[in-house]
C-alpha cells in the first residue's frame, strides 16, 4: 500500500474524498456526526473546529478526535 499524499482520512466525519451532498454540509456547516452534545465540532476551538476526525499514520487509519 503506498502512502496517501496528504495525512488526512476524515474531516467532519467524512473520507476527504467523499464529495456527497451530505459530507458537503456537515463541512460547510461544521458539524460533528459522532456522539457529540451539540451537531457543531468543538474538537479544537468552537468558532472555527479543525474538524478532522482520523488521519493516515504508517498505513493504517488512526482516530484524533476525543468525541
């Protein structure tokens, strides 16, 4: 398996390359799709959350958010 070209597997609770109707609101509305209190990320800052959920790490998937 050859390495990805950039470390990020999911943001906002979707694989960057999915470019669904969905994937496309929960990131323009930053939204958290995961067992969060509120819909919105607070992962990082409230106003303006990171959003990434899992990054690439020696070719396996590894989950960052704490939520």
């Amino acid at each position: 398996m050859t390495a990805p070209l950039q470390p990020l597997a999911e943001v906002f609770g979707f694989r960057v390359n999915d470019h669904s109707a969905r994937a496309k609101r929960y990131r323009a509305h930053r939204l958290c799709p995961f067992n969060n209190k509120i819909p919105n990320c607070t992962k990082d800052k409230a106003k303006n959350p990171l959003g990434v959920c899992s990054i690439f790490h020696n070719n396996n998937t590894v989950i960052t958010c704490p939520i």
